[in-house]
C-alpha cells in the first residue's frame, strides 16, 4: 500500500499543526497532494484506466475547494500551503 499511518501522520506532522492533527485544512490539502501525484504517476503507466481517471478529478476538486476556502478564511495560511507544497494558482 502507498499510503501507510506513519506517513499519513508524517504528512499531517510536517504541514498541520501536529500528527494527531487531521481536521487542518492544510494537512488535508497536503495529503491530497500527495495522493494526486500518487495518481499521476499511475496514470502515465495505465492510461486507460478511467476509475482511477475519475478519482484524481474527484480529488483535484476537493483540493481546489480546501484551497478555495483558505484562500477566503485566511489569506496568509493559503500563500504559505502554495508556497510550501510548490502548487501554483
């Protein structure tokens, strides 16, 4: 499995405010980029596998609307995740 607890609590220990922090929105933005890219990846080497197409989409727009929400509630939060995980808007 790719994704395991310790680095599920590895994410959410680097970006949220502790390991036991899942509810962050920046810890949950994080773990979403790392399963895209997880995604991604698959996806190069099986490209006609549309199930997993349709999850990436799914999670590329639970990404933007976490993002969206940041970027409303807290403007300094959303520039340091962008900054942090290298994503660009």
């Amino acid at each position: 499995m790719y994704l395991t607890s310790e680095k599920k609590a590895e994410i959410f220990a680097k970006h949220g405010k502790s390991a036991q922090d899942t509810g962050s929105a920046e810890g949950q933005v994080a773990l979403f980029t790392y399963r895209i890219n997880h995604l991604t990846g698959h996806l190069k080497a099986n490209h006609k596998d549309f199930n997993t197409e349709r999850s990436l989409v799914k999670l590329v727009g639970k990404r933007k609307a976490l993002l969206d929400y940041l970027k409303k509630k807290d403007i300094a939060r959303y520039r340091a995740i962008i900054a942090e995980l290298g994503l660009r808007k």
